[in-house]
C-alpha cells in the first residue's frame, strides 16, 4: 500500500470526491460519425481483455457496441462537467491507431502462388474464382489491395469497412488453400488512447493525452477518468492522474459539440471522399472566391501535419504523404472557426 502511495504522489494523482450528474445515454449524430472508430477499438480490445467465446465471431453481436456508446454517449451528453469538453472538443482525443483500426482493417496474409486462384490477386483482381473465397470475401466487405514478395514469401494485403472481429477474419482466411497464414493488422503506435471496462452496471472509460517523445512511449500522459451508471445513465468524473502539469500540446479545439444542432447543408465547409485514399476535396462557401483561406490539419495527438492555402470554393488536397488514420482540420472563414475530421484509408 505504501508503494502504491509513492507511486501515486510520483505520478501527480489528484484525488476529489465528485458527485454523480444525471445525463442521457442517447446517441447524437455527431458523436457517432466521429467516434466510430474508438467504439470499434474499444468494443473488440474489450471482448479480448475479458476473454469473450464471442471473439471467435467475426461479427461481433451489437449489444457490445450497445454498451460502449451508451456509456460515450452519457459523458458526451454530461456537458455541466467541464473535463467533458476537455476530451471531446478541446483536446479531441481519439484512440491512436497509425496504421489501422478495427473498422478499416487490413488483413496480411502469405498466400502459395502455386494454386492458380492466387494469379487474380497478384493482378490486383479481389474475385479469385475460388467460389468459397470469393464468397466469403463479399459476405465481410474484403477487397484485395495490394501484393509484393517479402523474404521469400508473397504477401497479399486485404481492406475492409465493416465493424467486424479482425482477428476471427484471419483465423477463418487460414482455412482456405492457398493460405499460408493471415494476420490482421493490429499494430498501434503510443499516443492518445481511449480506454474502456466494465464492472457489472459500471461503465469506465479513462481519455489519454500523450505527448512528448510518443516515438520512444510517450513522455507525458494526462488521463481524464469517468464512470458511469448504466442503470440510468448517469456520470461521475473520477478525477485525473498525469505525469505532467502545464505545458501541454496545443490543443486542437475541434468542438464537435457546436455541430450537434447544425444541419449538413448549413456547414461552410465540407470535405469529401470520407473515407479519402490518395485525394480530399474540401467544398466551402466564400463570398469573395479571391479570399485565401488557410487550413490547419492535425493528427489525432494535436500535431500539425500540413497546412493548406485554399481559394474559390473548392481546393483539392493531395494526401498521399500522410499516413493513414484520423486527421482534424480547422480553417477559419470569413471570421468563422470551421472544424472537421476526415479518414485516410489505403
């Protein structure tokens, strides 16, 4: 107990007593179009952590998405407790995944290239002829997106955008000759997380700040911890623990929350594809289209990681540089903060 103690007081722990606030687990639009992601992370680590029957499943039953948003949405909804605007609209947090996420999820796999099926793949053709591959290749939403050669093998690279249980897909794509192994993509860097549990009625969910050095671990972290009552929806912060006071990055500001009574059509600016691969279009209105407008784009650890120049009413923007995963832009036009989110998926 006296380590723990040490611990605590190394790592800056703050500890107050805060009562619980009465909140609303219904789901506004705008945090399911930005958070579906975390959910999806967080739903499939969740079904691991506690050892699940259900992780053999490759369609996870919708009762754990369920759960996961009602809580979300709960501390979303709680807007008289100030740390929830730390996390959603300040410092944005979202689960950092630089490589993938269990909703657009690259699948690996060595394939035999002596089986004749495994040709259309190396021509970049998704349909096999292998009738039951083909078949459960459309069931799940799978598109074959590259092969090469590496150490002797040939790897083939599949993508998808179906919520579905990554690792189930692989053992399943192991079944059918012509594979050798298959792996998803589960890879993450350190940076900002979103962690959730559950203890009976009690929903927990911890929104990690990390910077400094997230190459070697991450230097700094700052965690805003919430419980919440999944009888009646209601919210109690936990408090904070971090390593770190002041200095910290700067924060994005995306204010989702400002979208939730804005309709589509009245937004100044828009960006499209969403999912975008090699190209984004960013549509806006201007009423002098000579106006030079900037944009800033974040990653999902406050980053800036390109800024942008923009006149008339539409610019399109190369992304190919960037790596996949979940960036923010903020661009103010004509006196108006304008925020938004767009994904990049190869």
């Amino acid at each position: 107990m006296k380590q723990l103690l040490i611990f605590l007081i190394s790592i800056g722990f703050v500890a107050t007593t805060f009562s619980q606030i009465q909140s609303s687990c219904e789901k506004p639009w705008v945090l399911q179009n930005s958070y579906n992601y975390d959910v999806a992370n967080m739903v499939v680590k969740h079904l691991y952590d506690i050892k699940s029957p259900d992780t053999s499943q490759i369609i996870i039953p919708q009762e754990y998405f369920d759960t996961v948003w009602n809580g979300l949405s709960a501390i979303f909804n709680a807007t008289s407790i100030p740390e929830r605007d730390s996390v959603f609209d300040i410092f944005c947090i979202h689960q950092f995944l630089e490589f993938g996420s269990p909703y657009v999820k690259a699948v690996h796999l060595s394939i035999d290239t002596s089986f004749q099926w495994t040709q259309n793949w190396l021509n970049g053709d998704t349909h096999t002829g292998y009738e039951e591959l083909d078949s459960f290749l459309e069931r799940y939403g799978y598109w074959i997106d590259g092969t090469d050669f590496h150490m002797g093998e040939t790897r083939a690279v599949l993508l998808n955008e179906q919520m579905v249980n990554p690792r189930a897909v692989a053992d399943s794509l192991e079944t059918f000759e012509g594979i050798l192994w298959a792996v998803p993509d589960l890879f993450s860097s350190p940076g900002n997380e979103i962690n959730f549990s559950k203890d009976g009625n009690k929903l927990f969910y911890s929104f990690v700040l990390a910077w400094g050095d997230c190459m070697a671990g991450c230097a700094y972290k700052h965690r805003w911890n919430f419980k919440v009552d999944h009888t009646d929806c209601s919210v109690e912060y936990l408090g904070l623990i971090t390593n770190k006071k002041g200095d910290f990055p700067n924060p994005i500001n995306c204010n989702i929350s400002s979208s939730i009574k804005v309709n589509y059509e009245n937004k100044i600016i828009r960006s499209y594809p969403n999912p975008a691969k090699n190209k984004i279009t960013f549509e806006y209105r201007l009423s002098n289209t000579s106006t030079t407008i900037s944009a800033k784009l974040y990653n999902t650890n406050g980053i800036l990681v390109d800024e942008l120049q923009m006149t008339g009413n539409k610019h399109e923007y190369n992304c190919s540089l960037l790596k996949p995963g979940v960036y923010f832009y903020s661009v103010l036009i004509e006196n108006k903060l304008q925020t938004g989110k767009f994904i990049i998926a190869r």
